[in-house]
C-alpha cells in the first residue's frame, strides 16, 4: 500500500470517540495514529503504536466499528514510515497585537464557543484563545435546523463545505459578560477575545466598553455576518468602507485594550473596508467571515423556505487565502497585524496562511467536525515542519511566501513543465486520457495496452492529467524553455 492509498485508507476512519480499535489494541494509541495520519502528521504518527506488534494490530482491526468494513489497520502501519526520533520541538508562541500568544491557534467565534464550559475544555485541550461568540443587545432567535453541507453524493458525515444560518449569542449579555469574566480569571495565560456587534454607534461604544470591564484582551468587530435578520448589521457594515471606518473609530476611543474588524468576503475588493479600518486605527485584521451561499437540501429547509447564508469549510480556503493576499499586498496596510479564518482543517493549511503573513488563526468548521482535541496535531504538524527547516520561532514564517506571488503579467510565460508519468503506479484507468481528450488538449492517446502515452508536439504542460490521476502516477518534469513556434 503506497503512501496515497494508505491516505485514502485513513480517510475512511470514522475518527471515532474513545475509539474501540485503541481499546482493543491495549499497548499503543491505534486511533491517534490514525488521526496523525488524516490530520498530516504521517511521518510521526508511528510514535503511538510502537508497542504493538501484529497481534495487537489485528484485535483493533477486529474491533473497529466501520459501517461499512473494517479499516485496514496493519497494512496502514507497516507503510507509515518508521517513527522519527524525538527531538526538541520549537516553541509556537507568538505576538499578536501586543499580546503574548502560546500558539497562533484561536477558536472563531460561532457555535463552538458559546459558554464557559466549552470554552475551558478548549482551553485545557491546547488553544491558546477564544474569539467568544459574537455580544449584541439583540434578542436572537434562531431556525432549525441552521446547518447544511456540501460533500460528494453518499460521502456522510464527512463535508468539503458548511452552511450556517446561525446568528450571534442567544445568551444576554451580562451571562456572556460574566462568561468572558471568569474565563480570563480562571485562564489568565489564555487570550479571551470579545467579539461584539452593535447596530448604532452608541450600541457599539457600549458593548465596548462592557467587555473591556469584563476584562477581554481584546476586541473583535463582527461587520461580516452574512446572516442577520436586521438591515444594518453584520456584513450590511463590512460592505460599507465609510462605516466600517466610522464604527471601527468610535470604539478606538472608547477602549484601551486591541481592535480587530472582522472583514466579509461578501464584496468585491476588501482592501476598501479594511483601509478603513486601518486608517481609524485598528490593531489588526480578522478575514474571512463566511461566504453568502444558497444550498437546497429537503432536509436543510425551514417550514418549506431556505435563505441566503454563510457557508464555511475546507472548500473555502482559496478564497479566505486570496483575500489574506490582497490585504497583505497592499501597500498602505503593510504593517498591519492579519488574523487568518477560513477553511483550516491541518497544520498544513494554518502554514499557509502564517506564510501569507497571517500572526493569528482562527478555526471553526473544523472543530465542528472534528472537536478540540485536532490542537494536537496543529501544534504537532507545524512544530515538526519548523524543526525540519531549522526555524526557531513562529515569527520567521509570517508572510514568507508573499514575495512569491506577482501579478498573471509577470509569469513566466516561456517555460514548460511536462507531465511524466509512473508506470508501476499507473493502474491503466484511462482517466488521464479522458480528461486531456475531452477538457484538455488530445495530447494523451490510450490504447489496447492501457497505459497512456504522451504526445509531445500537443502537450502544453497544463498538467489537468495529473490532477484526476487517482493513482499518483503521473508526476513533473524539469522546466524546460518552450520550443519556438
């Protein structure tokens, strides 16, 4: 089993709580290696079953409880690679907005913080913060059922993509005041962030300094929200740059402790508002809240209606990603701080963002699927890939990969990269063949040996073939000039 199937394999665990198959195994973790695995942490997940031999494995295989057959457990571990050795792991502290954070890893605020006790397992599970569910003085009444996703037909349970029609807390204010209170008294190595919402500016000058005399480190502006019943709130303010401006100004004065406007997504250039935001004296930045988005399940439906609301997930990231771009590459906001949201499912995802010059990231939809405990393995994943390349601290990261990108004009536009292809991988599916044909650019032929062959004088190295590969087997060239026409 190659390393993509053994992938392939883990995606199918059910990521089960107090999981049978490490129950059954007795000498090792068999369900925290596979969760390395799932959550990109391949190369240290053998640590957990180092003490199991086949016999151990085979009693957890047995045990697992799959819907539909059993996770092939032992021959996942014999191709894991062999357990790194231990090494002293660098510390992800960090700075953000004056405040001293143990990890850049911070819960968003929506329904996965909505209480104290939610908030302290996450605490005590290894989040270094909580943006609270968003304040208002609002009454909120929530639909049900407020959740939908988006995922492959027959694929339960697992989502690309979530649609939420949740609005801000339901609890009032003075219970989310005494909630915010006593986690920064009981917490106090913890990052409590307010995020608060008003519909005036007396509302929002308010609801400021209320949280502040709770004792918040911070503040975050909720001008995002894409699905509030009110006109006048949530992204209604993130779309309006004179606003966002106006509202972000009122609570500078009013307060002491950091700003941070939440940006939407929901509009065409974010530049616009956030230079508002920056010019009326933010601290930082948060992006992005959820994109308007419509899905149409029966099963979604609300006394036979559906609505317009925020979709969030893996299948968001592109767009947070690009919209983290825009912001870091403007020249006006070049210093301001950026908290990162938008589908950060692994460490590999949070690297992404740090590396486009995010200090701070928060997750949600992630937790909603998965629960606290994928801290683990943020922290692990990124702590191994520092110490592979030499880096001590988290800073180092921060927007390193934002010299990189340039404007479509300044591509290189006289080179090709030819796609080749693996032989011993090749299964003899024809999918290559099929797409180039059919999406691409008829340079793979496919015949009675079912192996593809490339057709170099029709290949234009758009590489659509190694992207539907399932195998792997079709991998990249060296950079070659582009022969002349």
């Amino acid at each position: 089993m190659n390393q993509l199937n053994y992938q392939e394999e883990v995606s199918r665990c059910l990521l089960c709580n107090n999981a049978p198959c490490s129950h059954a195994c007795g000498k090792g973790d068999v369900a925290r290696a596979l969760r390395a695995v799932r959550f990109g942490n391949e190369a240290i997940a053998a640590r957990w079953i180092e003490g199991c031999d086949e016999s151990d494995l085979e009693k957890a295989e047995e045990a697992c409880i799959h819907y539909d057959r059993p996770i092939r457990i032992r021959e996942i571990i014999k191709s894991l690679p062999k357990a790194e050795s231990a090494t002293e792991l660098p510390d992800l502290a960090i700075d953000f907005c004056g405040l001293h954070c143990e990890n850049p890893f911070f819960l968003a605020s929506s329904s996965i913080c909505t209480n104290y006790e939610m908030v302290a397992r996450a605490f005590d599970a290894g989040w270094a913060g909580v943006y609270y569910k968003t304040i208002c003085v609002d009454d909120i009444n929530e639909v049900s059922p407020r959740f939908d996703v988006v995922h492959r037909e027959g694929c339960t349970g697992d989502f690309t993509a979530l649609r939420n029609m949740e609005q801000l807390s339901e609890n009032p204010v003075d219970v989310d005041l005494d909630i915010l209170h006593r986690l920064k008294q009981n917490y106090p190595s913890k990052i409590v962030v307010a995020s608060i919402m008003g519909a005036t500016e007396e509302q929002w000058i308010e609801l400021a300094k209320k949280v502040e005399a709770a004792g918040v480190d911070a503040i975050e502006l909720n001008f995002s929200c894409p699905q509030m019943r009110i006109a006048g709130m949530g992204s209604d303010v993130g779309q309006d740059p004179e606003l966002v401006t106006f509202y972000t100004a009122y609570v500078k004065r009013s307060v002491s402790i950091p700003v941070i406007p939440k940006m939407t997504p929901n509009i065409t250039m974010i530049s616009n508002p956030a230079m508002g935001a920056y010019f009326a004296g933010a601290d930082a930045i948060s992006a992005i809240n959820t994109i308007k988005s419509v899905t149409m399940d029966e099963r979604a439906e609300v006394s036979g209606k559906w609505t317009v609301s925020g979709l969030s997930g893996r299948a968001v990231k592109p767009i947070a990603q690009r919209f983290i771009l825009e912001m870091a590459q403007n020249p006006v906001m070049k210093n301001l701080k950026m908290s990162g949201i938008g589908g950060i499912e692994t460490w590999r995802d949070a690297l992404e963002f740090i590396q486009l010059g995010c200090s701070n990231l928060q997750v949600c939809t992630a937790v909603m699927q998965y629960g606290y405990r994928i801290i683990d393995d943020f922290k692990l994943g990124l702590q191994h890939y520092m110490a592979s390349r030499g880096i001590n601290k988290l800073d180092e990261l921060v927007g390193e990969q934002l010299p990189n990108f340039v404007r479509p004009s300044d591509m290189d536009r006289d080179s090709v990269v030819y796609p080749i292809f693996d032989r011993d991988k090749c299964i003899g599916c024809g999918r290559c063949h099929i797409s180039c044909m059919d999406g691409g650019h008829q340079a793979i032929t496919f015949g009675d040996d079912r192996q593809p062959h490339l057709v170099g004088t029709k290949c234009v190295g758009c590489h659509l073939c190694r992207l539907v590969c399932p195998t792997g087997a079709i991998g990249v060239s060296k950079r070659v000039k582009k022969k002349s026409k």
